[in-house]
C-alpha cells in the first residue's frame, strides 16, 4: 500500500466552504473513481495548512491517477484554489 501525502495553504481570497465543496467533488467525481483508491481525507490546522491524504493499492495506481488529476476538470479545479508554491507531495510505503 502506498500513502500519498500532499500538503499545502489555499490561494488568498479562497474560503474554506468554497475549498471544501471542490474537494468534495475531487473525493465523488475524480478520486474514488480512480483504481486502487483505497482512502482519502482531508485535514487543516489553525495555521492555515491543509493536508490531503490518500491510500493507494500500489505505486502504479498511484502513478496512474497524475494523468487525470492533471487533465480533468474536477482536480483542475480543486488545484485552482490551492496556493500551487506551496505544494508539497510525498509518497511512503506502508509497513503494516
């Protein structure tokens, strides 16, 4: 299993209801659609950071989602309201 971590702040101006709603979108329209999408969550903190987690049955589903993550509309859209210079993505192997 492979756990995908992204962190990063929302562009200036962005609410958390407006960043929530496509985010709920990219987990029903975009990511359980995805094979080998186990588990996503969503979280923040009061600093203003926010973190997307993802469980993946392997690094080649993994791989195999960045195609339509980079061109599909719903992530598209999702990535609109993220503050892209502070994105940071890693990837782990799960041990358990």
């Amino acid at each position: 299993m492979v756990i995908e971590i992204m962190t990063f702040r929302l562009r200036t101006g962005v609410g958390e209801a407006e960043f929530m709603a496509a985010d709920q979108r990219v987990q029903t329209e975009f990511a359980y659609r995805q094979p080998g999408m186990i588990r996503r969550t969503t979280g923040h903190n009061r600093d203003g950071g926010w973190v997307v987690i993802d469980l993946w049955a392997s690094t080649a589903d993994a791989d195999g989602s960045l195609h339509g993550w980079h061109h599909q509309p719903v992530p598209l859209e999702f990535m609109a309201l993220v503050d892209e210079a502070s994105v940071r993505t890693q990837r782990f192997e799960a041990l358990d």
